[in-house]
C-alpha cells in the first residue's frame, strides 16, 4: 500500500475528526449510562457474557482498576488481543473500531485518563468492570 500524497493528507485528518467526535460521543453516553442507569443495569452487547468468560479465561491476570496500558499496546499483547478479537469479527458490531477506554475506573474520560482501544477491548473491559463491581461508585443515586 502506497503512502497518502500531501494532497490526501487533508482527508485523512477529516476522517480522524469524525472519529474523535464519534469516540468521544459513545463515550460521553457510556457514562450517562453508567452514573444514571448504573452498572450491571444495562447490556453493552448481546453476547456479553460470553465475552465477559472468553475475555477472563484469554486475560486472568487483567488488573481492571487502573490498566497498564502496557497489556494493550506491545507487540506482544497487540498478537493476543488480535487473536482474541478475531474470533468475534462476525458477531460484535464494528468490533476493531477505535474507541476511547478508561484508564482508572474511579475517574471520568479525559485527556489523562483516556487511551485509545479498539471496540472489544472497550467491551471487555467494561463488561468485566461492571460485572466485578470497579464501576459501582459511579451510580449517581436520584
């Protein structure tokens, strides 16, 4: 594959835009969810428990509170996960499309606490949070 000439650079930072207000608008509504509806209250996807085993028997040792973002990008854990998400190319929606995940469960997206992931690894970790109760503080009560 050829690189972009300068005159196609343009569109490619256009195309980078609308991805950051998309990550970004999915995740402004994953904490709306989370702080209104609360964790565990809602299915991010419809085979979510299956993810939630398949993820915790492939990533055991996956520390959820705050992520080492070193088990996301590596050449080594890029192969694993890779491995990992392929098996679910036909049944998760967009699932190696570029998403925003948390870093420290306790704080909101922002520029510290964010880093870019793809789409299952988002689910994964979510789903887990939820489920072993690291996103329980959020739920404003009403």
């Amino acid at each position: 594959m050829a690189l972009p000439n300068a005159d196609q650079t343009t569109n490619m930072v256009e195309m980078e835009m609308q991805w950051a207000v998309k990550a970004m608008h999915h995740a402004e509504t994953y904490m709306k969810l989370l702080t209104s509806v609360g964790p565990g209250k809602f299915k991010l996807c419809p085979i979510e428990d299956t993810l939630y085993e398949d993820f915790r028997k492939n990533f055991p040792d996956l520390k959820l509170d705050v992520l080492d973002e070193g088990e996301f990008k590596t050449d080594v854990a890029k192969a694993k996960w890779r491995e990992f998400m392929t098996k679910y190319e036909s049944t998760i929606h967009d699932f190696n499309f570029g998403s925003l995940l948390r870093i420290n469960c306790k704080g909101d997206y922002t520029e510290e606490n964010a880093m870019f992931a793809m789409r299952t690894q988002f689910l994964c970790v979510e789903i887990a949070r939820n489920k072993e109760g690291f996103n329980d503080h959020l739920k404003q009560d009403q």
